[in-house]
C-alpha cells in the first residue's frame, strides 16, 4: 500500500516538474532586466493614442511574464491600470474619473516597481535612462582596545 502511494507521489511530482520546466518563461531579476532592455525606448513614451496605449499594455504583459514574485503583484496592479486606460472612454467624465481614482490607487505599487528596477536593473523606469548601480554600504569593523 504504501510502495504504491510513493509511487503515484512520485508520478505527481514528476509531472509537475515537468508541466514547471515546460512551461512559462523564467521569472527573474536577470530574465526581467533582459526584457525590460528591450522594451525600455517605448516604455519611457507617454502613449497618447488607443493604439499607443494598446502597445504600451503589450509591453508591460511582455514584463509581467518575466516579473519576479517579489515585484509580480505589484507590476500586475500597473498592467491592470494600462488596460484600463484602453477602455476608457475620455468623453465620459466618469470612466475618466474612475481611472484617476485607479492611477491614485496604484501609486504604492508604482513605487515599489520604480523602486525595485531601480535598484536591479539599474534603470529609471521613468525616463528609461540607465543609471549608476546601487551603492552598497560598507560594513565598518570596530577595533577592540583592552584597558590596562
């Protein structure tokens, strides 16, 4: 009975393995970074057109695959507000209003995002310029005196 039921785990485990390493795409800073390298000159454009906005929601679901679960959440509140932004209608006042509302709500998670490719991609998501990498601090060592 038991040789039985590590034999049935055994399967379900290698099948989820296998259904893992098959499918998605990798889900790091580095796979992040690549990706963003090739989105970036269009991210730094504010859209102004249903069809820039079209794109622009393309490029961030081409991040969000990528996104590491650390920023996942957060990145996916942005791709949500773009898809938003698709739909609404700028002759109704209240879309409009509704979308506001949403832009204010996803501040936190827009800061977080700009924060984290800040510090590991090394790029101003904003304006997509690089820059420097973080600084480290340094870790000072306290010497020991013995008293007389």
């Amino acid at each position: 009975m038991c040789t039985k039921r590590a034999a049935v785990l055994t399967s379900v485990l290698f099948s989820a393995l296998a259904l893992v390493s098959c499918g998605g795409s990798e889900r790091t800073g580095s796979a992040f970074c690549a990706q963003l390298g090739k989105e970036i000159p269009a991210i730094a454009q504010q859209p102004t057109t249903v069809d820039q906005i079209s794109a622009m929601v393309d490029r961030y679901e081409r991040l969000l695959e990528k996104a590491p679960l650390s920023i996942e959440k957060d990145f996916a509140v942005l791709t949500d507000l773009l898809r938003a932004a698709e739909d609404v209608d700028p002759n109704k006042p209240d879309e409009v209003q509704t979308l506001a509302d949403a832009t204010y709500a996803a501040n936190q998670s827009a800061l977080a995002v700009r924060d984290w490719i800040k510090s590991t991609c090394a790029v101003d998501i904003s304006t997509g310029l690089n820059i420097d990498p973080p600084r480290l601090p340094t870790t000072t060592v306290v010497g020991t005196t013995v008293a007389p």
